[in-house]
C-alpha cells in the first residue's frame, strides 16, 4: 500500500478494520475508548441511542413558549 507522506507510517487496509491503526491514542485520548462504538454495525442500536439522544435534547430544553401575537399593522 502506499505510505502518508505526511507521517511516514503506511496506511492502513480499507475498512473499518484498519481504522484502530490509524488512531493515535496519545493524541486522541477519548476517542481511542470510544472507537468501538464508531466502528459497531449494529445500526438498530445506533439509531434507538440517537432517538432517545434527540427526544432527550427535546425535553431538556423544556416546553415551548407560547408566541406573541403579531404586532397590528402599521397605520391603524
């Protein structure tokens, strides 16, 4: 395979797979923990995390303010 010219390391297999070669956990301390969460392909799971993520976001910010009626138009 060819190599990064910018680091000199040789890139990894094309995939998911080679995706833990290309992580640096010295310089990305929170994603190394995290890389099996990106790379899982159980997509049912992805998609419930992020619903309850989204309805969750949605009840946090709380209810809705009820809108002000529109000022009267001008010259009345």
């Amino acid at each position: 395979m060819a190599g990064d010219a910018e680091c000199g390391h040789p890139l990894p297999p094309c995939g998911l797979d080679g995706l833990p070669l290309l992580l640096v956990p010295a310089r990305s301390p929170h994603l190394a923990p995290a890389l099996p969460v990106f790379t899982s392909t159980d997509f049912a799971a992805h998609f419930t995390f992020g619903l309850r993520l989204l309805i969750e976001g949605l009840r946090a910010t709380g209810p809705c303010p009820t809108p002000s009626p529109p000022p009267p138009p001008a010259g009345s």
